[in-house]
C-alpha cells in the first residue's frame, strides 16, 4: 500500500515537473529575442564609365561619380556626370556636344549573397556646351538641360568592400537644346533635339566606405 501512494505521488511530481519546463525556458529568454536589430546606414562611393545612345545623332560617352547613403533596402544617391561625343552635321557646319549634369536618385535593392539587384529613380539637371564650327553665325554656347532618370544595375560584391557593377537606365528629356542652323544666305537646316528617351549603359565598380 505505502508503495502505491510512493508510486502516484512520484508520477503528479514527475507530469508536474514535466509541465513547468516549458514556462521555465521562456523565462529564461532574451528579452530581446523578438526585437530586430537596427540596418546601420552604409557609405559607398561608385565610379563607372557611361555611355549614351540616342541623345543626339552620335553616341555620347563618359563617366559618372556618386556618393550612395543607406542601407541594403533603401537608398539615397548623389553623382556626376559628364559625357562628350562626335560633332554631328547640321547645315554648313558640325555641332559639338558635351553634357555635364548633376543626380540625385531614390533606390530600392535586394541582396542576396554576393548578387544586388537595385533599382533607381531620379533626376539630373545641369547644361550641355555647344561647339558650333564653320557657322557664319554660331548658336548659344551653352543651353540648360533637366530630365528625369530610371535606372537599374547589378552589382557582384568580390570582397565584403569591393563590387563590380553592370546597368542600363533611360533619360527622357525635359529641358534641353534645340539645334537650328541658318546658312549665309538664310536657308535654315532641320531641327535636330535629343530624342524623347535617351538609353544608358554603364559599368563599373562600388566601394563600400563604411
């Protein structure tokens, strides 16, 4: 009999014991456990070459510098540009062209692993210098430029700091020139503006600063 009752009061203290494991655990957790840990913004400095079809009858190129603030989901970005090209005909003469701008894009991106995907859009503003050759009367020297900018790039981080980036973006036109010639005895040539999309291709290298 004093068996029995040793045997049942050990199996309550054993189911009891069993039972409270549990909530013992979850009092012993972290508190932060269920708390996610702060993105910490990033600093990177971007430089890549540029090239330009269809903003005017020749392919323009260039390079581009930007300052990127964010994190590895968002991001602000701020560069420079400066693309130049072959003179183009019009009329008498030939036009010079070289395009110097300023960006500012918003940008969302994923990262997986090594592979970023990132998309950007923005704007850029600034003026393209005209140099006018064998023109009787030469135009503006300089005329202002404003378009909208949408871009997207892929970037394959070779070290943690260090990546090598591929993209492609369209511009579309805002402000810009408008070339109209005029020859010594008043005939005038076409009009020649940038095309309403202009196409980017670009490819270079990012570095993480910290």
């Amino acid at each position: 009999m004093v068996y029995r009752i040793v045997a049942v009061v050990g199996s309550g203290l054993a189911l009891t014991l069993g039972a409270a494991t549990p909530a013992s655990a979850a009092d012993t957790a972290p508190l932060n456990a269920g708390v996610e840990t702060p993105r910490r913004l990033q600093h990177t400095l971007e430089v890549q070459g540029v090239a330009a079809t269809q903003l005017l009858p020749h392919t323009h190129f260039g390079g581009e510098a930007a300052y990127v603030l964010g994190t590895e989901t968002f991001s602000a970005r701020f560069g420079g540009q400066v693309l130049g090209g072959r003179a183009f005909e019009l009329g008498d003469g030939k036009i010079g062209n070289v395009l110097s701008v300023f960006t500012l894009d918003g940008c969302g991106s994923r990262q997986v692993f090594r592979h970023r995907v990132r998309m950007c859009v923005g704007g850029q503003g600034g003026a393209m210098v005209h140099q006018w050759h064998d023109y009787d009367r030469p135009g503006r020297k300089a005329t202002p430029w404003v378009a909208g900018v949408l871009r997207g790039d892929y970037r394959y981080s070779v070290t943690e700091r260090l990546g090598l980036m591929f993209g492609v973006g369209v511009t579309l036109p805002v402000v810009g020139p408008e070339f109209r010639a005029t020859s010594a005895n008043g005939r005038v040539s076409p009009l020649v503006f940038p095309g309403p999309v202009t196409g980017m291709l670009t490819f270079g290298a990012t570095f993480r600063v910290r």
